[in-house]
C-alpha cells in the first residue's frame, strides 16, 4: 500500500513538474535542474544523518565520483544516459562502502573530520592524474540532445531539467520505501540506542556501513546530474563548499524527511540566485554585489535554525499540527536527535579531566 | 640529510600553525561540545584588520596586537550568537557555526574586496645557517613556533594555576554542577570563546605571510588544523599540539619530496590511520558508551 502511495503521488508530482517546466524558460528549468539534483544527494544525505544517525560533511566527494564516473562512461565508451548513471550511482556507492568500512568506528565529530578531509582530498586526485580527469580544466560532458519524438525545437535545458526531475521522484520513492522498510526502522534502532539495537540482534556495523552505501549511491547520481546541466566536470565544482551545503540543506529543511530535503534544496539553489538578483538590480558595486548574497546567505542559514531547530519541516508539522497523523510525527528530529546528544554528553563529563 | 633537516624544521613551523588552529578547535569543544567551523573564517577576519592598522600605522605590532584583541572580541560575539542553538540537536550549533562562517567571508569580501593581498612577517626571512649548512627555517619561523608555543602555555598555567582558569574546567567538566557551584557558567563560556578566538587570531597573523590574505584565505588553514585536533584528541590541548607537529612534519616531507598536489591525500590517509588505532584521537580519552 505505502508503495502504491509513494508511486502515486511520484506521478502526480511528475506530471506537475512536467507542465511546470514547459511554462517557465530556460533560467528557471536549469534551477529546476539544478533543485533536483539537490534533491537526490540531500535525499541521500538526510537518510545517513536523520535516520543512522552518522555525520558526513563529505558527500561533495561522493557526488564528484558520481560526476567524473559519468563523464568518463559518456566520453569513452557513449553508453546511454540511463545505463551512465546508474552507473554513477553504483560507482559511488562503492566508494560509500570503502569510507563506510574506515567509519563504522568513528563517531560525531571524528567522524566529521574524516568525511571533511576526504572533500578536500578526493578532488585533488583529478589534478594528479591529469590525463585521465583533465586536471583543474575538467572534462567536457557529452550530453545527448533530447530525443526525436519530442521535436526538433525542444530546448536542451528543459530536457536536463527532464532528466534530473525524473531522477529525484525515482530516488525519492525509492528512499522513502527504504525508510519505512525493515532496513529503516533498524537504522532508527541504531541510532537511537546503539547498545540497544545491539542486543536485540542487530547488526549495527553493517547498517551503519549501509547508509554510508546509501547515502553514497544518491551522491552518485546527484554528481552525474550536476555534470549533465552543466556539461562539465572540474575539480572546481567538488570543493568543500559543496559538501557544507548538502548537510546545510538537510539540517535546514528538516533532518531525517525527504520533505525536508526538498525544502533544502530550494533554499541552497534560490536563496543566492535571488539575492544576487536583488543586489545587482539595486546598482551596488561589484564588490559588495557579489559578496552580498554570501553573506546574506549565511545570515539565512543562523536565522533559519535559530528560528526553526527542527527544520523547515518540521515548523510545517507544527503548523498542520492535528492534520499530521500522530504515527509520522515521531520521525521529527528533535526528540531523537536530543537522544542522540546524551552520549556525547555523558562522554564530555567522564572524558574532561 | 640536508634536505631532511630543512623539511623537518619548516613542517615544525608549519606544524605550529596547525596546532594553534586545532588548541582554538580544542578549546571550544571542550567547553560547549561545539565544533567551531567559523574559526579559520574568524582569524581570516582578524588578520584583515590587522592588515588595516598595519597600513595605517606602518607598525607590525600595532596590527599584531589589535589582531589578537580583536580575536578575543569577535570569539566573544560568535559564542553569543551560537549560544541559543545549544541544548537543541547538536547538528544545530554546527549550522550556526557554518552560517558565521559563511557570513564573515561574505562581509570580508563586501568590506576588502576578493583580490589577493600580501602580509608582512613580523621577523626576517632570509634563511638561517649553522656554520655552512642551510637550515631551511628562518628567524620568522622561528617567531611563529615560539608565539604558538608560549600562548599554548600561557593557556596551560591560566588553567593550571588561575582561579578562573578552575572555573573553566569546572565548566567544561559538568556545566550543571559548576553553576550550582556559584559559577557563572555563561560567562565561563564566552570566555572560552573568546581565548580560542584569540589563539586563532594568532595563526591567523602567523599563516598568512605564506598564504596571501582574501576571504578564503584561510579555509586550507582551518582544514589542517581540524585535521590535528582530531588527531590529537579533540579533548586534549596536549594532543592538539602533538597532531599539528605530526601533520606539519609529515606534509612537508609530503610536499618536498613527493610533490604538493599528494598533501591532501596524504592528510587524509595519516587521519585515517590514526583513527583506525584510536577512534578518539592519540589523546582522546577512550570513547564511553552508554547502556
């Protein structure tokens, strides 16, 4: 039944982005664009963090083997789009499982610093070996122009607005399945009580790994999507500030829902776009116009949290308030996360000396 | 063996500058459990005034002393900021932090502009020698290993031996026991800040002779100094010094004899390692696990 559900408003939704992309013009179907992508990696992102319980502030790293896995396929060897980036995916998923395995022992912010490290590290490997990954130039992506059948005036950005749309209903079907399976509710297990979840027979290594798999997987094909919009990939395009902004988006919109993903991404691809647009249509200088909107931005990212520490979705739970049934509410961060906290604390009071 | 001498003397510099970023690191998590990911944005922030003053007055100290006042001010201000998102989901401080971060790169750029600006050195730089053989190192690096060294044990007797300093770890040890102790537990915490901002404003003024100052200047700097923290122990200040030597030694054998583009691999395989043997860090205190 939660499948047909989920699968059902996953058409519904399709066909709304469908004729939403052809009234809006080419800018705004590569935000779309660009908003989807967003949406298949903090999707990813979201499930690691809200639902294992697990921090990375490396999935830009991820997201560029999903990219330079997709450039390749499409240079080398021409395999169809589809073909190129569930291979993306399933590259990047392996990578997942390598920083997974070298993981599964590490907690909060050890953990962070190894993922931090990695998104500075994974893209230094494009300009060492410069001749397979094009250096800090990149690599051109081969992007194919839309099919025949749509005619001969479809515009490019509106068939990668297509693509990349299609591909973040398809992920998010597939993680909000996952989130309600089996695999989901011992991730909850194990996030909230480690020892507990232990006992009761679970594998929390394995798990633990898993959502790094996961997590990676949506990377991935969030990478690949990047490089198909914007027909290239460089190094330029993986730095650490992509990896900031995936966990910025995912605490922002609501950790541990898709909606909330959703929310992130809107607000990590518009806010600056919009801001800039404010700036330059009120004649600032150079200077301050093109710093204006990361400042601004940053102001955003305090406010919003500081505002909402659940997220945006969860300010829209308690707005609808009765409307939610009580059984989805649980999932909202804020009880759990707070548990989550408590060892940290307890190991600060036995840890200090 | 001459290039080894150079290279291990111009990592302990560099080693240095790590360990001040990581003790600022240590500093803060010690107190509130927070990581600080504004920190290299702060001293980046720092460093930009003292610039200013420096220009003005043509005097390196006046720029270097403002800098380290204004370090303590701003650690003061970021903690009042982050302070509402405590007690809420950890993850929550940590986009405070990234959102300052962001903020003060922007307002640096709007205020500075983007372009690449030099920084003098407080001391020479012309390379020393022992009889005829190179050390690599010259008085300056000296200055920047010996300024990290005596604020990291100015830090360790204002702990050890001040009654403020006890009332720190007393904080840091069980905030809710401290303050029915009668300390001010809040004050306790801006102040923490505030040190961290100061020693952080140190490397700031330290690194970026060898880096050019501009918004981002100091966001490689911050990376290395995290890395050490972790390596250390983000516990133990101890251990931050000893992660910021091991890095800078180890990277600059890196660098001199395998090439600079390797640094970040190599940073993150030593990270690894070290974490693969002790998940807390060389320093940490053995992870606990509640039951």
């Amino acid at each position: 039944m939660t499948l047909l559900r989920h699968l059902g408003a996953a058409i519904v939704l399709a066909v709304i982005l469908g004729l939403l992309s052809v009234a809006l013009n080419a800018f705004r179907d590569y935000q779309m664009a660009q908003v989807a992508l967003y949406v298949v990696a903090i999707g990813g992102l979201t499930v690691l963090v809200g639902l294992s319980g697990q921090i990375s502030i490396g999935n830009g790293a991820f997201m560029a083997v999903g990219a330079y896995t997709a450039a390749l396929l499409l240079m080398h060897l021409a395999w169809p789009l589809a073909a190129v980036l569930a291979a993306s995916a399933a590259i990047a998923a392996l990578a997942g499982l390598a920083v997974g395995v070298a993981a599964a022992r590490l907690r909060g912010p050890y953990l962070a610093g190894v993922t931090l490290v990695l998104a500075v590290a994974l893209p230094s490997l494009a300009t060492r070996f410069t001749g397979v990954f094009g250096g800090d130039q990149g690599l051109a992506v081969n992007i194919s122009t839309p099919p025949a059948f749509l005619g001969s005036n479809f515009p490019l950005t509106r068939w990668q607005a297509w693509i990349s749309c299609a591909a973040a209903l398809i992920t998010l079907v597939l993680l909000a399945n996952l989130g309600r399976s089996r695999i989901g509710r011992s991730w909850r297990a194990v996030r909230d009580h480690e020892a507990a979840a232990a006992l009761a027979g679970l594998n929390v290594a394995a798990l633990r790994i898993l959502a790094f798999v996961v997590s990676a997987a949506c990377a991935g094909l969030a990478g690949a999507l990047l490089g198909i919009t914007t027909t290239l990939v460089s190094p330029g395009s993986f730095t650490v500030t992509l990896s900031i902004a995936l966990l910025t988006g995912a605490v922002l919109g609501g950790l541990g829902t898709l909606a909330g993903a959703v929310w992130g991404s809107l607000i990590i691809v518009l806010v600056p776009t919009y801001v800039t647009d404010v700036a330059t249509s009120h004649g600032l200088s150079s200077a301050v116009a093109a710093n204006i909107p990361i400042a601004a931005y940053g102001v955003v990212l305090i406010a919003v949290i500081l505002l909402f520490p659940d997220g945006i979705q969860g300010a829209v739970r308690r707005l609808l308030g009765p409307a939610v049934p009580a059984g989805r509410r649980k999932e909202s961060g804020s009880v759990t996360t707070q548990r989550r906290h408590a060892p940290a604390t307890e190991h600060s009071e036995e840890g200090a000396p | 063996m001459q290039e080894f001498l150079e290279f291990t003397l111009g990592g302990i510099s560099f080693g240095m500058i790590y360990a001040a970023i990581g003790l600022s690191l240590v500093l803060i998590w010690r107190g509130t459990r927070i990581l600080n990911y504004a920190q290299g944005a702060m001293a980046m922030f720092t460093t930009y005034i003292a610039l200013i003053i420096i220009n003005h007055t043509g005097n390196y100290w006046a720029g270097f002393v403002v800098a380290l006042a204004a370090g303590l001010v701003l650690g003061a201000v970021c903690e009042r900021v982050v302070r509402p998102a405590e007690g809420k989901p950890p993850l929550n401080a940590v986009i405070v932090t990234i959102g300052l971060l962001i903020l003060l790169e922007g307002l640096a750029g709007m205020i500075y502009g983007g372009q690449f600006r030099s920084f003098p050195t407080a001391f020479s730089i012309t390379g020393l020698h022992i009889g005829g053989t190179a050390l690599g190192i010259a008085w300056n690096d000296v200055f920047v290993a010996g300024a990290v060294l005596a604020a990291a044990l100015a830090l360790a007797a204002l702990f050890r031996y001040t009654r403020v300093g006890l009332r720190m770890r007393a904080t840091a040890f069980s905030s809710g026991v401290a303050s029915l102790l009668g300390v001010r537990v809040g004050r306790m915490l801006t102040l923490g800040w505030a040190l961290a901002g100061l020693i952080g404003a140190l490397a700031g003024v330290l690194v970026t002779p060898s880096t050019f100052l501009y918004p981002n200047s100091m966001d490689s700097i911050f990376v290395l100094g995290f890395t050490a923290a972790v390596i250390g122990g983000l516990d133990s200040p101890v251990g931050a010094v000893v992660g910021g030597l091991i890095l800078g030694i180890l990277l600059n054998y890196v660098s001199g004899y395998l090439g600079s583009d390797l640094v970040p691999i190599f940073g993150l395989a030593a990270l690894v390692v070290v974490l693969m043997l002790r998940p807390s860090g060389l320093f940490g205190a053995a992870a606990t696990r509640q039951v």
